[in-house]
C-alpha cells in the first residue's frame, strides 16, 4: 500500500481542527471555574460554547480529511474525553453546586449522573450506523440547562428527573443527532440550531423569565423526545 505524503499547509490544517477540538476542554474549563464562584449562567455559557465547538469540528475534520492526514492522531478519542468533561462530569458539578438539589441528594445525584454516564460510555452500539445515538445520549448539560433556566421544579422532582434520564441512557430509543438526522433532516436540523439561539436568549435575559422562550425550548425538546419514539418504532417505508 503506498504511503501518501501531505504537505506543510495540510499538515497545519489537520492540527488546527485537532486543537480547535481541544478548545472544548478549555471552555469546560472555564465553565468549572464559574461554577466555583456561583456563576452559573457564566458556566451555562462556557458549555454553549464548548457544544458549539462540538457541533463544527466533524465537519471541519471530514473537510480536512484529518484521520488520513495524521493518521496516528485519534481525534474520535480526544472528542470523546471532552464529551465527557463537558456533558457529563461538569453538569454533574453543576447540579451538585446549583442547589437544584438538596444535601445529601445533590451528592447522589451527581453520583448517579457520572456512573451512568460512563457505562453509556462503555457499552457497544452507542451511535447507530444509521447516526443515532441508541438511548438518551450524554447531554447533562441539556437536563441541567433545562432545570435550572426554564422549569424551576421543585428539588424532589429534578432528582426523579435525573434518575429518569440516567436510565433513559439504557433503553433502547433512537435519538436523532440533529446534524446528521436522515429522516425529517429539514425540519430536525434547524431546530437544532434554533435551540442554541434560545439558550443563547434565555441566558442573555436572566434573571429574568420570558414565557415564550422558554415555551419554544420546551417545544423542541418535545419534538426530539416525539421523533426519538417515531424513529424507533415507526420504519420508513421503502418506495
């Protein structure tokens, strides 16, 4: 098999998107930071960040072509150890510092978080070769967001919340990833995208509440949570 030899710039090019990825682990970072000092919408935007670096860096990587260009770089293994700091042990953090939950439960939720996040983590099938993540995928910083900024539900609740989603992780349900959804991909993708434009609102606006912002949150949450039990159970039909 011959050997390909990729120039200079190409070369820059690849390490430029592995550290572009990299960049995620800082915002994380600094979303600890801020979650230290009790700035939790300051935290809440560092993560916006870090999913927005998330939401780009596959496409820059296929355009790149940076698993040929360094093929002994493994940017999949550097993605996902920054998934896991930025959806799973700093929302955990969040959680536990938030006051979302009471002592000792805020500890066991946390708990609860980073123990089913990491065999979610560890089992196979996680991504379908279709693209969908089988069970509800790592995104505590979605339910922390969502608890925090736009439901205010009572400390019992959000602990049922979190036990509810951590074993949502093992049911078998196909849950769409909105930049690669194959079915409804019109109408999937620019939800996608109009929620971080929402989050990005809710977040400008608080304290302060606006009932038609956190409705339409609300309202494409439900849509994901519809389409995950529609692609699952429902199969297109083949013409």
């Amino acid at each position: 098999m011959q050997n390909t030899t990729y120039s200079f710039p190409r070369k820059m090019a690849a390490w430029g998107v592995h550290v572009f990825t990299s960049l995620g682990m800082v915002a994380g970072l600094l979303a600890i930071v801020a979650i230290s000092r009790g700035q939790f919408r300051e935290a809440t935007l560092w993560l916006v960040v870090g999913q927005l670096i998330d939401g780009f860096d596959g496409t820059l990587a296929r355009w790149v072509q940076v698993g040929k260009v360094l093929p002994h770089i493994s940017g999949k293994t550097i993605d996902m150890v920054i998934d896991f700091a930025n959806y799973a042990l700093i929302p955990a953090y969040f959680l536990y510092a938030s006051g979302l939950i009471g002592a000792p439960w805020h500890g066991i939720a946390a708990g609860v978080i980073l123990l089913a996040s990491a065999l979610y983590y560890g089992k196979d099938g996680m991504i379908s070769e279709d693209y969908y993540f089988i069970g509800f995928p790592v995104m505590w910083n979605l339910v922390v967001f969502y608890l925090y900024f736009v439901l205010h539900l009572p400390a019992a609740v959000n602990f049922g919340l979190v036990l509810f989603f951590a074993l949502l992780h093992f049911v078998p349900l196909k849950f769409a990833y909105p930049s690669r959804a194959t079915r409804l991909r019109w109408l999937t993708f620019p939800l996608g995208a109009l929620w971080i434009f929402l989050a990005a609102a809710i977040l400008w606006i608080y304290p302060s509440t606006s009932s038609w912002l956190n409705g339409t949150a609300l309202a494409i949450l439900g849509y994901f949570g519809f389409m995950a039990v529609r692609d699952t159970f429902i199969k297109p039909q083949r013409r």
